[in-house]
C-alpha cells in the first residue's frame, strides 16, 4: 500500500511571464489536516487547480494511492474521490438544500426523481455534520455557515475521500467558525483527507497536523504544526520578519465631512448616529451579522433608508443609486471583492478605469493609449503586481485584486470612500501594505470609513472607532486609547 494517499511531484504550471509552480512537491495522509499556507500569489490556488482538473500542469505527476492519475476536469476529479469546498460557494440558490446536496446525482425510483428519499438522506448526511438544516429550504435563505455546510455534504455526497477547504472561515462569525474547524477535524478523525487554505494562522495551529508553505511559486517549507510558531510561519512566507501593525497616532482636521442622524432600516440597523471628519480613518467594527455592511450599502445607495438624515458636506445625501453617490466623489469597495468589486473576464488596466472612463473618452469612443498611461500611474502607485496591465483582473492575486479596485477610486480623485472588510483573504504582508495604502490616502485628504470583522485590524488602523451590534451602535472610541479586541467585544455585548 502507498505510504501517502496522495502525492504531487515536481508540479510545474507556467502562464505566461511568469512560472506559477516551480517544482512542487506535496504529499497527504488520509486521518491527517495539512495546512497550505503563503501569501497571496505564492501558488496555493494554482496547485489545487492543477489537483481538480481546472489547469492542466507542464511538468510533473499526481499519485493516487499509489497510481498516476491525470484529472482534466473537476468532475474526473470528484469521480475520484477529490473535492473541494471552495471560497466563494457554489450553491445553485434557487434549488433546495436536498437539491443542492445531490446535483447531478439524484436518486430516482422507476424512473424518476425519489424527492422523499433524497430529502431523507440528505437530512441524515447534514446531520452528521451537527447541524440541523430543512431539506426542502432554499439554499439561497440560508446564513453563509450553512451554505457552506451545504456545499461539504455535497462533496462527502459525492464519496470525496480528499476535501479542500479554500478560507472556509472567511464569511463566518467566530462561533460558526469554530464550529467548522470542529466539523473539518471531525472529518479527518473519520478518516478523510484535509487541505486547509486559510490566511488565518491561528486556526493553522488549532486543528492541522502538518503545514506547507509555498513562497513565489516554490516549496519553501514542510513540517509538523507541533513544531512551527505563528512567527515562523509568517517568516517563512514572507521569507523576512513582518512586523505587527500597531496603531498610528494621525492628525485629523475638525471639519464634519459625513452626519448621520437616527439612520434604521427594518431588519438590519436602527437609530445609528455619527459623524466624519475629513481626512479621518472611521472604523466601523462589530461581529459579521451587526448590520455594519448594510449600514454603509444604504448611505451609498445600495438600498433605501426607512427613516434618518444623511448629509455629506453639510447637505442632505439624497443617493438613489451607486451612480449618485459617485459623482458626489463616494465610493465604496465591497466585502465581496469577486462577486460585486471585479469584472473578472476584463483586463486589470479597464477595471481600474471604469469609473474614469469619461475621462479617456471622447464622443463615446475611448482613447487606449490615455486609458494605458493613466492605469500604468495608478498601478504603480499602488504597486499592483501583474506582468502586464492586459491580464485578466481575475488572474491576479486576492491581495493584488483588491490593490486595484482602491487603484480605481484613487484615480476617481474621491471625497469619501468605505472599505468593506478591505483585507478579507489577504496574507499577512499584503495586509500592511493596504494599512499603509490606507493611511497614505487619508493622508492626502481623502476620508475613509473601514468596516471590519478583525478588531485587530480596526484597532491598527481607525482614528475613531465605532462598534455595532444587533444593528446598533454600542458606542464611539478612540482609536488612541490603546484599546484590546476584548475591549471592544465587551462594548458590543454591554
């Protein structure tokens, strides 16, 4: 018997201008959780492409127990036993959870589709997952926890032996994830074989037995999670020291940029109240399901305040759509940066440019050599990587994606621009350098509302700081009063 479930050797995968994998080696156990771990752009996605069947490799080979398989596409791969449970869930949203659980395999009797039989046993497969979950609800009603209980009964549906968990904690409040991490571990104790992407170093240590660290595209690392410290970790992915981001004391001018007055709307927020000043980094924290997000999708113009006064520079804000907030001069990057922030089929430089558009255009025709100078600034000053401005935004990075959609609004030349969890997906380094990319912007004159889950990162960053709950404001602090994370749960809870 093979001494490893399964095996990649010497994996190779080129796009062109660069090498994506460059040799890499990896090896699982059956019962075991291994942790892949690196920065945004070391490989991580690409390797676990190359596994399903979504890229083909140029050189090396994959062993399944033992034998070399080659899977051309996801479907050949789930045949096999491999699934994945990836990070933006692909729930067919109008089925029912039953209907989602069994796509493409129904059960059928004489014929046709046994609905009782299929809502039967996928009550009793979501249940050994320690949830309770109606099979005849909508997949689309649900929270985003038991979505994504959803999509793993799918896979363990699917007779998948080998599960790959792509950030599944990133949607999650804390307690749902803890209740994950639990189910992923349970999952291994069962005998399944785990792989863990997670920027989370935290939950690396909690539940995985082994950690991988890929560096630009290379294997750099492979040991027991036992003998590894966060710091190293962190060390060997950024293959340098990365300092803790600490909280920086910033000048704020007096001058009210943003008031909000008794903002509710039924359902996600009520009687909210506070102002901005101009130039200020505003932090909006609060535990995912607050109201935060739907707080700042209603002044922006997203949905429609029930009752309360908005005014921007001293006028009532009257946006009935994104499009009025943007000629106002605001912006918003949204939570789900590849859903709502991103056209993923056009080039990095077109979607910086698309709110500007009417800038390198005349008569309704764009100007590409003004649309290629101006995108070639902005990704430089906001060091964007990619080999070429041409590339497809969707082939970048998650840090480097989210450098561009702020690459956007700065050549947009903004008042006031809200970040929606800016950092969610991104590793440790690529998150000081939107810190600073932040702070250089507020700098400059800009006024920046960050909503954030992470009180980490609001205690970092936020001149001012306010925390919701339950679709309250619990209160406004100072970013400067050498706040804990703890200190600020205990303000939502009081």
């Amino acid at each position: 018997m093979a001494p490893y479930y399964l095996e990649m050797k010497g994996i190779v995968k080129r796009f062109p201008g660069t090498i994506a994998l460059d040799h890499v080696d990896l090896f699982l156990e059956k019962g075991k959780i291994m942790a892949l771990i690196g920065e945004n752009g070391a490989g991580k996605s690409t390797l676990m492409n190359v596994l399903m069947g979504n890229l083909v490799a140029d050189e090396g080979t994959i062993l399944l127990e033992g034998q070399e398989i080659k899977n051309k596409s996801p479907r050949e791969a789930l045949q096999r036993g491999i699934g994945m449970v990836p990070q933006e869930l692909n729930l067919a949203r109008e089925l029912t959870v039953a209907e989602n659980v069994f796509l493409g395999r129904y059960p059928r009797k004489h014929g046709i589709v046994d609905w009782e039989r299929m809502e039967r046993d996928a009550a009793d497969i979501i249940s050994s997952l320690n949830v309770t979950i109606d099979p005849k609800e909508k997949a689309g009603n649900l929270s985003a926890a038991y979505q994504q209980m959803v999509v793993i009964a799918r896979t363990l549906n699917a007779g998948s032996d080998l599960i790959i968990f792509d950030e599944p904690t990133a949607s999650l409040t804390i307690k749902e994830a803890n209740h994950l991490l639990r189910v992923i571990r349970q999952l291994a104790d069962g005998g399944k074989c785990i792989v863990l992407i997670t920027h989370h170093l935290d939950e690396v240590k909690a539940i995985s037995d082994s950690v991988t660290v890929l560096r630009d595209g290379c294997l750099v690392k492979t040991a027991e999670t036992a003998s590894m410290t966060v710091e190293e970790m962190i060390s060997h992915m950024a293959n340098q020291n990365v300092q803790r981001q600490v909280h920086i004391e910033r000048e704020v001018s007096d001058e009210t940029i943003l008031e909000v007055e008794g903002l509710s709307r039924k359902g996600e927020f009520q009687d909210v109240s506070f102002s901005v000043r101009r130039g200020e980094i505003f932090g909006i924290a609060g535990l995912v399901g607050s109201g935060r997000t739907e707080l700042i999708s209603c002044i922006y113009g997203l949905t429609r305040r029930e009752s309360g006064k908005v005014l921007f520079e001293g006028k009532e804000l009257r946006a009935r759509t994104p499009v009025d907030s943007i000629q106002l001069g605001i912006g918003l990057v949204p939570e789900e940066r590849r859903r709502d922030g991103i056209f993923p089929l056009m080039s990095v430089q077109e979607n910086i440019m698309l709110p500007s558009i009417d800038t390198v255009s005349q008569a309704g025709v764009v100007s590409y050599p003004k649309l290629r100078a101006r995108a070639a600034k902005a990704i430089e000053k906001l060091r964007v990587k990619t080999s070429s401005a041409e590339n497809a935004i969707k082939n970048l990075s998650g840090g480097n994606q989210q450098k561009a959609i702020l690459a956007r609004w700065v050549e947009k030349d903004l008042k006031l621009l809200f970040l929606d969890e800016p950092t969610r997906g991104i590793d440790v380094r690529a998150k000081g350098e939107i810190y600073d990319l932040i702070r250089g912007l507020a700098d400059s004159g800009l006024t920046v509302v960050v909503v954030s889950s992470e009180m980490e990162e609001i205690l970092a960053i936020a001149d001012r700081i306010m925390v919701m709950f339950e679709g309250k404001a619990k209160g406004i602090v100072s970013g400067s009063d050498n706040l804990t994370s703890e200190a600020l749960l205990k303000i939502a809870l009081q």
